[in-house]
C-alpha cells in the first residue's frame, strides 16, 4: 500500500492515543493501533479523524505523527488527551475497492453535537454547522464526520440530521461522543467542484445566481 492523499470515509479502526508530546513547532501524537500496522510505512498518508497526516516514525504496533499549530486549531485532534480513541484509514491504493465518498483528509470546518437520540441499537445525530458550509450539504449527499462516510437524512436551517447504525456506533468514535463535542468536518468534493465550475463564467466573473439556482434545482431537486 503506497501512502497517497485520497480515502474513503470507510473507518479501518478505532485505536488509542498513547502519548501527546509537545514540540517547538506543533505537536507529537504516538497512537497504538494493530489493523492499519499491516502495511504501513514511514511518509505514509493515514487519515485520523478525517485529517490528513504523515507517518513519522513506527515501532512495534505504534507509530507517530506530527501535527502543526495550523492543524491542532482548525481540527479537533487539539481537544484530544492522552487514552482518547481516532478513527483511522490508510490512503486507499489504486487496486482497492471503492466505498464510502471521495476525501481528501482536509478538515473544512468543525461541527457541533446537538443532539444524540438514541433508537434501540441505532442512533440519530444532529449537526450543527458553520452556514457558509450548507450549500454543499444535500438530503441524500454524502458528508464526513470525523473521518466517517455519511449519509445526510435530513436538513434544517444550518443543521444536519444523520443517522447511524450499530456498525457505525461501535466502530468509531461516534459512540464515543456526545452532545456538544466537536466532529471534524469535510464537505462532499464533487458538490465542491460543480460549484465552483458553475458559480464562473470563462472570464472568471461570477454566474448570475438565480441562474445557478436553476442548474442546481435540475441536478439536486432544490428549491
């Protein structure tokens, strides 16, 4: 498995913290994990909690990465502790099979928990979101929790309703979370892209709007 910078919000496993080292320049996460070790090299890419990051060193069934202040402040890995859990995911290889969405491992904004209702073994969770970062979020679309590929049940004003299933419950940190906790969060790409082609003519200035409304009512079914 070559290191490279695409994944697919599939969670390989859920492992530990064990060390937080502070450094001059950021700081030094030392995590146990025994899934993902199979293949692992140093410069690896490996998405922790949904961000991006470079293996630094591996010893026995722990390796290290290193986070920079940037990082630390528009994640949430800057609220972990030493014994807390990640969801890891290796880069995905060309040969692997493709689930979940496209990610990139860069952590866009960071959502909030408000609430978690559970439903038997299942659970449903309420996001809160920055409402600049809605117009790339639809009912149906696809959408990252802390690493995690999602799907968006329903939408209302600048919050996200997901529903989660045992697997899902059990194997990441989203059973570990509660109400006001943080989750890193990454828009879906292709939204991202579709409205970047659409919001410009060649010229670079922008479409007019209501135009775009329209392209985007054809495409999604908005209103």
């Amino acid at each position: 498995r070559k290191g490279g910078r695409m994944f697919t919000g599939i969670v390989e496993e859920l492992a530990q913290i064990k060390t937080i080292e502070s450094k001059v320049h950021g700081t030094c996460y030392t995590i146990a994990a025994k899934i993902v070790m199979d293949d692992l090299n140093i410069g690896d890419s490996i998405s922790i909690n949904g961000v991006c990051l470079t293996l630094a060193q591996i010893k026995d069934n722990q390796f290290t990465v290193d986070l920079v202040p940037e990082t630390l402040d528009k994640s949430n890995l800057g609220e972990l502790l030493e014994g807390d859990y990640v969801n890891l995911e290796r880069a995905m290889k060309a040969s692997d099979r493709f689930s979940g969405h496209i990610l990139q491992g860069h952590v866009e904004t960071l959502g909030v928990i408000l609430d978690k209702q559970q439903q038997e073994d299942n659970a449903v969770l309420s996001v809160g979101l920055d409402p600049e970062w809605m117009r790339f979020c639809l009912p149906k679309g696809s959408i990252a929790l802390d690493g995690i590929s999602l799907t968006i049940a329903k939408i209302e004003a600048n919050i996200v309703e997901i529903a989660l299933i045992p697997h899902t419950l059990l194997n990441t940190t989203l059973g570990l979370k509660s109400k006001s906790d943080t989750l890193n969060i990454e828009t879906d790409i292709i939204g991202k892209y579709v409205d970047r082609l659409l919001s410009f003519n060649e010229d670079g200035s922008e479409l007019d709007m209501g135009i775009l409304k329209n392209i985007r009512h054809l495409q999604y079914g908005e209103s």
